[in-house]
C-alpha cells in the first residue's frame, strides 16, 4: 500500500496523489526538484517528500508503485536498485 510518485508538483502527479489519499493509502511518498520542494511539502497530499537527488534517502522497507511521471530512465534505475 505505498506509492512513489515523481514529478510530484505536476498536476498529473497532484492529482494522483489526492485520489491515493482519499482512499486511505497508507504511504504516498513524492519525489520533485529543490525548486519544488517547498510547495509540495505544503499540498499536505504526501506522507513525505524527497527531492531527486536524495533517492538514496527513500525508505525501502515495504513494496512500492513506482509512477514515473518524470520519464527519466537514470532516476528510474535508481530507485530500481534501491528498492
């Protein structure tokens, strides 16, 4: 019951991460530039917030959905190997 979701400032990625929430899921996490990082901490929409360069930093304790709204293969390859 968690979700990755990066480009999460995206209105795609907001509203996806709205419909999580109101359907109790238990972890949406979102992943965003610095410049970003401000703002959607302030939705209230994720349990956490990282930003890109601290993909190392996610926490890989449970299963995982990755929504890639960024399309960035590099990224996504690191949070593959991470997870």
């Amino acid at each position: 019951n968690s979700v990755i979701i990066s480009c999460a400032s995206s209105k795609t990625a907001l509203a996806l991460a709205y419909c999580l929430r109101m359907r109790d899921m238990r972890y949406v996490v979102g992943l965003t530039s610095p410049e970003h990082l401000d703002f959607v901490k302030s939705t209230d929409l994720y349990h956490e917030v990282f930003t890109y360069d601290s993909v190392d930093d996610l926490p890989n304790s449970r299963t995982i959905v990755y929504m890639d709204f960024k399309c960035d293969g590099e990224l996504r390859q690191k949070i593959t190997l991470r997870m």
